[in-house]
C-alpha cells in the first residue's frame, strides 16, 4: 500500500514511519524538519508539504492508498489550539481532490467519557486530566465532530495514557464504551494498531479505544 503519514516525526509517527517501511509498505512521510526523522528506506519518501494546507497537501496524497494523522500537540498547551482540527480539515480536502477515501487518526480516550470508566476514572481520573489537557482536548473533540462529519472510510484510534515501551503486538480493542482498566498503551502499539486497520473494512467510520 502507499500510505502517507501526518505528524511523521511525532511520537507516534515516527513509529507508524517505522513499521511501515519495514513491513514493505510505500511511504510517504510529511515533515516539517526531515532531519527530525529516523527511518530510512528506499520505500520512504520525506515530504516537506505544509500537513494544514490542502493545496501543498493534495499532489503528496496523489496515488495514496490511505493517509494516516499522527499529529498531535506537545505539551504544555497554555492556550487554544486547533491543530488537530485545522489537520483533520486540510487532510480532508486535500482527500477529496486527490480522490483518497481511507482516513485513519489518532485522538485521546481520556477526552470523551465512556460508559466502560469505572467510578474513579469517571468522577476523578478524567476530570483532573481534562483540566490539565484542556487546550488539546478541545481540539481533539472538534477534530473528531469534522472527521465524523466527513464521507471518507475513517476510523478514530482512541488510546488512553501513551508510553515509550517497546511495541507488544498485544493489546485490546473496544469501541466508544470504551475497556474497563484502560489506562496505558504504548505509542509503538498505537502504530501497530493504526497499520492493521488501515485495510480493515470492520473499522471503517468507528471509533475504537486500544489499551494494554
């Protein structure tokens, strides 16, 4: 497949960048700075393309088979942002012109109350967190509602609390309720889920909470 990833030099760009080459697939990673990244292939291609602007986005996306957003903002967030949403939106369009329909992203579980929390997640562990990701919250719920709201086959990863340890293979797959205990995964995991899903049609138009 040729997949183009978003936020390729993110945490978990970087991983998906990573696993797809390896696993042979045709990349094209969008970047801001190449230097940042450290996968090399000669089935990767390093796009410097603006990922917010629709018009620098579409010829990347041409021939692509899926696009993938990884992107995300890195803390701390002290104000509004929109870079999710602002993403989801050029992505879309740039979609939509290029004729590209399989849209996979990543979001936050810890930004929807889900009817698997249990009574501490709900009435603690989720308000404390909202309030300290509150920014990047915000733009992760309006980027989900554009997503959403879009015609393209699109699935939503929804992974609680990201970690650097190595990738497992093993993890669990919910829906909107949620998993109960959902509390870590880690970013290589994440690209592992985002990777199988891409030629998954069960997870077309879902949102769907990973966990360890």
């Amino acid at each position: 497949m040729r997949l183009v990833i978003l936020g390729a030099t993110g945490g978990i760009g970087q991983h998906v960048v990573g696993q797809a080459v390896t696993a042979g697939h045709e990349v094209v990673a969008v970047v801001r700075d190449p230097s940042v990244l450290t996968t090399r292939g000669d089935n990767l291609e390093v796009s410097t393309a603006d990922a917010l602007d629709s018009a620098a986005l579409t010829p990347v996306l041409s021939g692509a088979d899926a696009v993938i957003s990884a992107l995300g903002v890195r803390p701390p967030v002290k104000g509004p942002v929109s870079l999710l949403a602002n993403g989801a939106t050029a992505a879309l369009k740039a979609m939509e012109a290029a004729g590209v329909t399989r849209f996979l992203m990543v979001s936050a579980a810890g930004a929807f109350p889900e009817a698997a929390d249990g009574i501490g997640t709900r009435l603690l562990v989720k308000p404390l967190v909202g309030r300290v990701f509150r920014y990047s919250f915000d733009d992760t719920r309006v980027a989900e509602e554009i997503v959403r709201a879009s015609r393209v086959d699109w699935t939503i990863a929804r992974p609680p609390r990201l970690t650097d340890d190595p990738r497992t293979g093993r993890y669990r797959v919910g829906d909107e309720r949620g998993l109960k205990g959902a509390f870590t995964i880690t970013r290589a995991d994440v690209a592992d889920f985002l990777l199988r899903a891409v030629g998954d049609a069960a997870t077309h138009r879902r949102a769907i909470v990973i966990a360890k």
